[in-house]
C-alpha cells in the first residue's frame, strides 16, 4: 500500500471546479470536485472525451486558476505554474529544430538545475535506451513517428525526475506491444524514484495495470462518478495480469460505470 | 516499344530521366526564343529591341572595361543595406514580439511609414546623402529592415503558447525561453522575410542609381538609355537579372542549410 496516509495529500482538490466561456456561453468544463492524492500514490482517471479531466491536469500544473474551491499542492493553493510537476501534455511540445537527444536532454540545460555536458549525455543515453530510441537520436521530430515523438516528450519528462508526473494519454498514439513496453517501464520508473503519479487514460486496461487507485470521470461537466481502489500487488506484469481474475473483476465494475458516460459523451 | 523501354526502368531512374527531359526542354526554349528575337530583329530591323548577338558582344565588352566595378557598387549596396536592415529588422521584431504593449503603442507609426512606397523616398535620401553610395545604402536599409521585421515580429506571434507554458512548467527563465525557444523559432521566419526583401534590395539599389548616380548598374543603365543605345540597356538588364539569381540561389542555399530540421522530413 501506498505511503503517506493521515499526512497531507500531496494534491488536494477541495470543491475545485473550471468554467470556460466560450463565444460569451459558459461552459462547466469540471464540476465541484473533492480528490486527495496521497505522496507517492499512483492515480488514473479515466472518462469520456471533454469530461474535465485534462482540466484537472492543468489546474494542478497552474496553467489554470480554479473558478471555485481550491487545489492545494503540498498543502498550499497552487499559486502560478507549479514547477515541482513534470507534465507530459497531449500535444507533443518538442522542439522542432532540435535532435530528439537534444530534445530529451533540454530540461538539464536549464540553469535550474545546471548539468555537465557529460553527465547530460550519460543520462540522455540512458533515457534513449529506456524509451527503446536507440539508433533515432540524431533524428529530427519531423523524421519520427507519433509515437515515438510520445516517447521522446515521456523521455524528456522523466529525465529530470520531478517528483510529481502529470501525463496526457500518454501512451495513446502507441501500438499495442510498445503499450505494454512503455507501462512496464513507467511502473518500475516511477516506484524506484517514488513519484506521485496523475495519469490520464481512455484506456481502462491501462489504469488498472498501473494505478493504486481508478477513478472514472463523468461526460461533461467532468464528476467523479466512482473510485475503485487496485489492491492488485506490485510488482504488477503488465503483460500477464491483464488474465488474472481479480484483473477481470475490476475491469467488469469499471467498464459498468464507464460505458454509460462513453455514450453520453459521443457527441451524434 | 518504348512503352515496353518505359516500363522496364523502375522509379528511381525514370524520375531522374524526365528530369533530364525537363533541363533539355527549358534550354529548347531559351534557345528558340533568342533565335526567334535574333532572326526577327534580323529580318525587321533593331533599333528598338537590339539582338541577342549584339547584347553578347557588349557584355564582352563592357566585362573587359569597367563592367566589374559597376557590379561592385550595387552589390555593396545590397550587401550593405542588407546587413543593416536585416539586423535592425531582427532586432525590432524579437524585441516587440517580446513586448506586445509597445508593440500596440508603435503599431500605428509603424504602419504609417511603410505605407509611404519607399522607393519614392529615393529624392529625399539623394537630397540628404548625395550622389554615391550613401542614399542607396540608407533606401536598402529602410525597405530590407521593414520586410525582415514584419516576417520576424509575426513569426514571435506565432510560437504556440503551450510550447511556451510547457518550458516554463520545466523551469526555464525568460531569457532561456528567448535563447531556446523564441529565437530559433524565429529563424524560419526571419529567413523567409531575408529572401522577400532580397529582391526588393536590389530593385532599391538600381532605383537609387537610376535617379542620381554616376556609379552601378541603374547608372549604367540610365546612361544607356539617355544615349538610345538600346543595347546596352539590355545589356544592363542581363546583368542585373543574373545578379538577381545568383542572390536568390544564395539566400535558398543558406536557408535550406541553416533549417536542415525542416527540409529533414521531406
């Protein structure tokens, strides 16, 4: 089980909701939500299309305000960009003009936490051989697939270990064995360095393998419709457990309170 | 039976054929049309379009006089102009796509100037600087900075704002965002704006040179012309158009080196 219980959360969302105004309409984009995620704990949220839940992903970054309730990050309201969050977005923001070496090593650049070239280059090798890029470092964004330009953007974040990991489907523009790859790696990553984990998924295979805990969102304005705890081992095999039957029955209560919200949030 | 021959080579070696077909059929037509005009001329007489032989024969000419020097003079005024313009361009344009309120204070003054056609501030430029170089020099600056700033400022307004947000979220300090992200971004801009305003540099110069000049080809052009000497107005245009090509082959040459990650994937 997960550390930390009866500290404060690491991320708290106390009746956290977003508004948008669209053409002068206003759009609920998340309703009044309450989630504590505990240090070190691995949450998904799973949902339809536009249910919120890059919203929460962005309020807990401070790339968004909340337009009521708060967000605290280690006990305090999100003021401004939260800079101690690594957050992988949907939209790939590489550097076009650099190498995807480049590209994984700039967080080390920065004068924040100013690296020898050497050591940058050790741990770019590193993260190449992670996110199986070998033989495309020196390739330009704009020569690599989707997902391998996912991999690179996963390669870049996790480069600088930050020690909470916000990540926007990550693994979506993936093919199916590679998925299976790259969630091995985070799981073991992201336990060896003990980071807080908010991950955004559609797939609900995907965040049971991974997660501590699964909370499925409602269509839009995004609610927290239910929350199942996956009291499922680690280390998980993501390859195999997927067989297992307390996978099976887990998956089975999920997809009943999921499909509902997929249908209500096809826009026909 | 050519069908046949066509169909047994595979891709590669046909395109480069048919590239091949396409290089002798554009030299076929250079070719005609100089015949047509030499054998028109011929039989029509020339005192208005001279001849392609006769063109010929000035530019031996003049390559063996002062034809040199003349280049020497637009072309530094190119150069000059270019260089200056260019940089102050590049400098305005980051600097106001950083600072979108004086950016909004200027805009109107900024549009105000170059709505003035900038070639007829030729007259004014020669009353203040003189016959040589200098007024050339100050037109090409003035038309070159304008081009280059506006490419660069809207390229500055262009950089996508979650790339931006994602590298501040990384801790990057303003002046990392400009070096690592502004800057570079701007640069296919700013060369695209660099190979708009290489034409434009070279008709500033030769507008100059037409008005008020003893030097370059625009004088060499307006000389000729004063003396009716048809053939050593197109004689000054050959030269002018050659310069034109070799200028914009360059710029094409830099670019595509300097912004090898775009032309990557292609």
């Amino acid at each position: 089980m997960p550390p930390g219980d009866g500290a404060t959360p690491k991320i708290d969302f106390r009746r956290a909701a977003k508004t948008f105004a669209v053409r002068g309409q206003h759009v609920a984009a998340l309703a009044p939500i309450d989630l504590a995620v505990r240090t070190e704990e691995f949450v998904a949220l799973v949902g339809p299309s536009g249910c919120g839940k890059s919203t929460a992903l962005n309020l807990i970054a401070g790339l968004l305000r909340p337009s009521e309730g708060q967000v605290l990050y280690d006990g305090a309201p999100v003021d401004g960009l939260n800079r101690r969050v690594g957050y992988m977005t949907q939209k790939d923001t590489l550097l076009p003009w650099r190498t995807a070496a480049a590209n994984i090593g700039v967080a080390l650049e920065l004068a924040c936490r100013a690296t020898s070239r050497r050591e940058v280059a050790e741990r770019v090798a590193q993260m190449i051989d992670l996110v199986g890029l070998r033989g495309f470092e020196h390739h330009y964004p704009g020569e690599l697939s989707g997902g391998m330009r996912k991999r690179v953007a996963l390669a870049r974040t996790l480069i600088y270990e930050p020690e909470c990991l916000l990540m926007d489907e990550p693994f979506g523009a993936l093919d199916a064995q590679l998925k299976l790859l790259m969630q091995d790696q985070l799981q073991q990553l992201t336990r060896q360095r003990r980071m807080t984990v908010v991950f955004v998924t559609h797939d609900l295979g995907e965040a049971i393998a991974l997660a501590d805990r699964v909370l499925v969102f409602s269509a839009r304005p995004g609610r927290i419709r239910a929350v199942r705890d996956v009291a499922l081992p680690r280390p998980r095999d993501v390859f195999k457990m997927r067989f297992t039957d307390a996978f099976g029955r887990l998956h089975e209560a999920l997809w009943n309170e999921l499909k509902d919200e997929v249908a209500k949030g096809v826009d026909v | 039976m050519t069908e046949a021959a066509i169909s047994s080579h595979d891709g590669a070696p046909r395109a480069a054929d048919s590239g091949r077909a396409v290089l002798v059929g554009q030299i076929a037509v250079g070719v005609g049309l100089l015949g047509a005009w030499e054998l028109a001329g011929r039989a029509f007489g020339h005192d208005w379009t001279s001849l392609p032989s006769l063109i010929a024969v000035r530019l031996a000419a003049w390559a063996l006089g002062d034809l040199a020097g003349h280049v020497l003079v637009t072309v530094t005024e190119v150069a000059v102009g270019l260089a200056l313009g260019g940089s102050a361009g590049v400098v305005a344009g980051l600097a106001l796509g950083r600072l979108p309120v004086i950016a909004t204070v200027l805009r109107p003054i900024i549009v105000a100037l170059y709505s003035v056609p900038l070639i007829t501030m030729a007259p004014l430029l020669i009353l203040w600087f003189g016959l040589d170089l200098e007024p050339k020099i100050v037109l090409v600056t003035v038309v070159v900075f304008f081009l280059v700033f506006f490419n660069t400022f809207a390229g500055v307004g262009t950089i996508d704002r979650d790339l931006i947000a994602s590298f501040q979220l990384l801790g990057c300090t303003r002046r990392e965002e400009f070096l690592k992200i502004v800057a570079p971004a701007s640069l296919a801009w700013i060369m695209a704006g660099v190979k708009i305003a290489l034409p434009y540099a070279l008709a500033a110069a030769t507008t100059g040179e037409l008005l008020a000049s003893r030097r370059g080809l625009g004088a060499l052009l307006a000389h000729a012309a004063q003396q009716f000497d048809m053939t050593g107005v197109y004689a000054a245009l050959v030269v002018l158009m050659a310069i034109g090509i070799l200028v914009s082959e360059a710029a094409a040459w830099i670019e595509r080196r300097m912004l090898r990650w775009r032309h990557a994937a292609g």
